[in-house]
C-alpha cells in the first residue's frame, strides 16, 4: 500500500502487512526504498537477488510459477513474456489474429539514467497509441522504479493490437512484463 500526493507523481509513505499490523517500509536517507521482496516457491520463501546497482537479477517467467490464478473467463492461452528497449518503440507483445488477450498483470522496471519521457501502452492494429498504462517525464538522478499493474478483472485488447513501451532516450530503459491468456 502507497500513500502520495494526489497526483500520484511521488509516494510519501509505502506501507507492507506484517501479520495483522501495517508497517511503514524503511528509506534511507536519499529516500530509496530499503526492502527485501520475497516469494512462495513450493513451501519454500524465496528472497529476490540484486545486483550492486540494485537491480533486480530474477526475471518473472512462466515455469517459476506455481500456478496460474487469473483465467476468470475460462482457459486459453497462456501469455507470459517480456521485452526490453529504449530510444524508440519496443513490442512487448501483439495479440494473435482472431484472438483476444486478457491481461492479468503489467510489471515495469524503468532504469532511468537521464532525464526523458516514456511510456508503456497498447495501440492498434494500426500502430497508432490508444491509451498508456504509464506516461511519464524522468529526472537526472531519478531511482530505478518497479511499477506492478494488476488488472482485476482482466483488461481486454483486440486482435492485432499490441502491448508497446517508448523511451525517447537510450539512456531511458523499460523492461515490460506482461501477464494474461489469450482466448
């Protein structure tokens, strides 16, 4: 749980649950998040590696599921991939002809080294942007940003339409995930 300003640009104060009580997530003193993310794998809690930067070294992938719990409108197929660019547009993923994906969850990781715009959005089968899940203007010195999006219920797109990301700069790198089926 975040708690910001209301436009949402920055976040005051990041909450996690611990048991029943809410507690606030340490920052040290430029502000950067100090936390350690975990996940169930089997029965065992697994802790995510960074590198010395900070960056996350695990990649979300489908066989390092346990299950897939997002198939409210029945079974298809399975979508889980991701792309990575900057400097221009980068498909994440097109939603295959005569199909329709339903997207469960977007993941962004922005590594920002300088200051520039991006976004990460869907357009149609003619290439043209019809809505951004994330648009944005960064600053020098900004921190990586992790950015989860769930869709609860699923967000529909139309065949030949595609998931994209955009960074005007090549020092403005996006990694998307994209998660959902395709029926």
């Amino acid at each position: 749980m975040a708690s910001g300003r209301p436009d949402w640009y920055s976040s005051v104060a990041m909450h996690g649950k611990h048991n029943n009580d809410y507690i606030t997530v340490n920052v040290d003193e430029l502000g950067n998040m100090l936390a350690k993310i975990q996940g169930l794998f089997g029965a065992t809690l697994k802790t995510i590696a960074v590198d010395t930067n900070g960056i996350m070294k695990a990649n979300l992938a489908v066989q390092d599921l346990d299950y897939l719990n997002i198939l409210s409108e029945g079974v298809g197929d399975v979508i889980a991939t991701s792309n990575y660019g900057g400097n221009g547009i980068v498909v994440v993923h097109t939603v295959n002809p005569g199909k329709t994906l339903y997207l469960g969850l977007l993941i962004a990781t922005l590594y920002i080294n300088i200051g520039g715009n991006y976004w990460v959005g869907v357009r149609d089968d003619g290439a043209v942007e019809q809505y951004h899940f994330l648009k944005g203007t960064s600053a020098v010195g900004q921190p990586t940003q992790v950015i989860a999006i769930p869709f609860s219920p699923v967000l529909k797109i139309g065949e030949d339409w595609d998931i994209s990301l955009w960074s005007n700069d090549a020092s403005l790198l996006i990694n998307a995930f994209v998660f959902g089926y395709e029926k």
